[in-house]
C-alpha cells in the first residue's frame, strides 16, 4: 500500500492508504476522491457521495480493471486540521 496525504479545505490534512500497484496519478486521484467523499457522507445517505466519488474515479482512471476493488481496499488512516468557522 502507499500512502497519500491529501490536503483537503478546511484546514487539514486526510492520510488514505491506496493499493501499491497503482501510478502516481491514480494513488492521488484516488486519494483525493475517497477522502473527500467520506467527509462529504451525509446522516440522510451516507453511501450516496462515496458512491459517486468511487463511479468518477473509475471513469477517470487508467487502472479501471481494477477501480472498484482498488476503492475498496483503502483505509483513511486520521484526519488532521480543523474545520474554520465563520463569526456572523
């Protein structure tokens, strides 16, 4: 496995292990998508943005033989940072 720190906006950093087989570009991309569809999981359906993020990381992909599989077999390893909030 390799592991992919993926910035994400809200002032942190998501660590996602990602399948060692795959290119540079795959590990991030996939990385990215994981990461943020799991924080992006809604309490109305939670399975609806990783659903998706998995669905574009397939089509975007060059290893989508193995695209689902690949998704499933990553682990998101800790978040840190935190989320900034607006004073009104």
């Amino acid at each position: 496995m390799k592991r992919i720190d993926v910035p994400v906006q809200f002032t942190g950093t998501v660590t996602v292990l990602v399948p060692s087989h795959l290119s540079a570009t795959d590990a991030r991309l996939l990385a990215s998508k994981l990461a943020l569809a799991r924080i992006l999981a809604t309490t109305d359906n939670p399975d609806a943005p990783e659903d998706d993020a998995c669905q574009d990381y397939a089509e975007e992909c060059s290893a989508k033989a193995t695209a689902e599989e690949d998704w499933d077999s990553c682990e998101v390893q800790g978040v840190s940072g935190k989320w900034i909030t607006r004073r009104r």
